[in-house]
C-alpha cells in the first residue's frame, strides 16, 4: 500500500467523525429559547459530577406528579413563556415540546431535567441556590419537531408576588367546622 493511501486511510474515520460532531453542533444551536422557572435545586453530586439537577415549574400548569405530562404546549413570545398546557395528540400547538423515553429521565423528562456545570461554577450556583430571595431559571432550546435541550441556568430575584407566595400561611388542614342547625 502506498503512503498515499495509507493517509487517506487513518484521515477519513477522522474526517468522518468531524462531519458527525458538526451535525450535531448544528442540530444543537438551531430552535426557539425559552426561559422555564425551576424549583427544587440540587447544585450538585460529587459522585456523579458537577450539574444542577431540578424540577420544572411549568406557568400555569398543575402539578401533575410523577411522571408529569408526556408532552406540553409552549405558550408566549420567545424566551418569555406566559404559560403552558398538556398537549393531547392531534392538537394544534405553534411550540410543542415531548418528553424523551430515550432520555435520562424518560417520560418524566418534562417534570425534571438537569444541567452538568464546571467545576468553578458549580461551586458558584451552589452558593446562588441556596438563597431564598433568587429564582432559578433554567433556557431551554426548544426544537420544531418537540425535542429539547437545557443550555443554561440563572437566578433572579424574586418578584414581590413571589415573595408574598412564599411568606403566606400555609393553608389549614384542618377540616371546616359543620355548620350549626337551628331547630
């Protein structure tokens, strides 16, 4: 075998590989952001590595338990979402958005998600999440075929009808009172 060939040999799996991780980066930076509150932070797990792992606190949207909605309907004006809805098979939906069996989570994918951080800002994120006055906000890039991906996480302060929320009583649990009957 010449020299020639034997070049040609070793640089094409490379050349190949080179083409595979541009698509990828191609399908990754293409779809609508969206910015979703988070609640329930974890900043990180030093036996599995640095992320934040938390749970969506999807606008307008019941808490449904676990696994949550197989698939949501994404309603604003990107990245602001105003609010979302179930998304039940056959609907019309401008931004659809599905939770992956495939995915770390499943089909609970749309209920949890997770973002692996550096070391340094792991650390930081740490310390932001644990401060009662800041709201976790994770952008998620939503695709035209339902996929996502989360690709950044931010806190911002509270606003004061999530303040008031947080600070109210908790509601009684305890029965109401039976009326009384006059005889």
């Amino acid at each position: 075998m010449n020299r020639a060939a034997r070049l040609a040999a070793a640089l094409l799996p490379l050349g190949g590989l080179a083409v595979l991780w541009g698509m990828s980066a191609a399908t990754f930076a293409r779809g609508t952001e969206w910015e979703v509150p988070i609640a329930g932070y974890d900043p990180r797990d030093f036996l599995r590595g640095h992320y934040v792992e938390f749970t969506y606190d999807w606008p307008g949207l019941a808490s449904e338990g676990f696994p949550g909605p197989q698939a949501l309907c994404l309603e604003g004006a990107a990245p602001r979402l105003d609010r979302v809805r179930t998304l039940v098979e056959g609907a019309r939906c401008a931004h659809p958005l599905r939770a992956d069996p495939n995915g770390i989570y499943g089909i609970s994918g749309l209920a949890q998600g997770r973002l692996y951080v550096g070391q340094a800002r792991a650390g930081q994120l740490d310390a932001e999440l644990r401060d009662r006055d800041r709201r976790g906000v994770v952008t998620i890039r939503q695709r035209e075929d339902g996929s996502f991906a989360v690709v950044d996480i931010r806190l911002r302060p509270l606003t004061p009808a999530e303040r008031a929320a947080r600070d109210a009583p908790p509601p009684s649990l305890e029965p109401a009172a039976p009326p009384i009957m006059e005889q």
